[in-house]
C-alpha cells in the first residue's frame, strides 16, 4: 500500500502535538511511541486511516481533549477521529479515578471495531514491549510510576489481552500475550523475593 500526503501530513501533527512529551519511566521521547504503534499496524495489515489513527491514538487523550479531536477530524475525516475516540479512554481533565477509567474502556472495546482494536492492541503490544524492557532494567521500583502500581497494571494488561483476542488482530494479540506472559513471570520470579520477611 503506497501511503499518501495524509500519512505525512499525520507524522508532522504527531511530532508537533507529542513534542514536549516524554516517556514516564524512560524519559525518552513521546513521539518515538505513536511512531512505533504506526509501524507495528502497517506491518499488521493497516490502511492508512488505521495507520494515521495510530499516530494520534493518544492526541485526544494527552493533547487537548476535543479540540484535538475536532481538529483530527477536519484534517483526518470521520473515520480517523473515531478510531482515536475508541482508542481513547478519557478526553476529560483531570482524568477520571485510574481504575474506573480503565474498566469502562475495557467494556467499550468488547463493542468496537476492528479498526479501533487494531490500533488499541499496536499501543498496548508496544506499552508492553517498554514496560518488560524497563522492568528488566529497574525491578520492582518500576512499579512507582504507574497509577495501577504493579497488581492494577498486571491485571489491565491481561484483560486487554482476553478482550482483544475476541475482536483483535490475531497475530498481534497473540505477541501481546506472550510479552505480557513474560512480564507476569517475572513479576512472579521476583515476589517471593520481595516477600521474605526481614
């Protein structure tokens, strides 16, 4: 599929919205995730709708809530903007309770598209790629920066698995489930460790 002047157009806004972002563990770059997640749905199959959605699936989210919305949908068309809607598991600020947000978005993704669960499981195969790399990296201290801490994160990332494999990209969910596995492995290896009394 030969991609048009959108695409390019798509990677300018990304960068332009994502500039001043960065990572929450890493520090590294916002910008280099929403590249990565369009990477991983051009080689999953994605039009270019999917693969433009991709590239804002967190605008609406992190950059302005419907303003960033009506804008992706005067430059980008409907479908787009709700590929990023379905995508999206809150446009308010401040955000919702952690948990409640995440439970709600998991029932709407049991109902959405293809579309949206094509790009829903590229972010989260790719969250879950740089959550294992920094687990390796940093141990149980990794958890502190994440609002479900280690159970609550543990827990949304196995769900997203078994909701995603009724609806989701078949070769996709299943990488996301093998990463995710071998984070719960050594979530497992490490807690008896954390666990011995002093």
């Amino acid at each position: 599929m030969m991609l048009s002047e959108r695409f390019c157009q798509a990677l300018v806004y990304a960068a332009q919205l994502h500039n001043e972002q960065r990572r929450k563990v890493s520090g590294t770059a916002y910008v280099a995730h929403p590249l990565r997640v369009a990477g991983i749905a051009l080689e999953g199959g994605a039009d270019e709708d999917e693969a433009i959605a991709a590239l804002l699936h967190d605008a609406v989210e992190d950059q302005g809530g419907d303003a960033t919305r009506q804008e992706i949908r005067r430059r980008f068309g409907q479908r787009v903007a709700a590929i990023v809607d379905g995508c999206s598991d809150t446009d308010r600020h401040p955000k919702p309770p952690w948990r409640r947000r995440k439970e709600a978005h998991l029932a709407e993704l049991a109902d959405a598209s293809a579309s949206v669960c094509l790009v829903t499981a590229c972010d989260k195969l790719d969250n879950a790629r740089s959550l294992l790399a920094s687990y390796r990296q940093l141990g149980e201290s990794l958890w502190s920066g994440f609002s479900g801490h280690r159970d609550g994160t543990l827990w949304y990332y196995r769900s997203m698995v078994d909701v995603l494999r009724k609806s989701g990209p078949a070769a996709i969910v299943d990488e996301l489930d093998r990463v995710v596995a071998e984070i719960e492995s050594m979530v497992q290896r490490f807690r008896p460790v954390c666990q011995k009394p002093p």
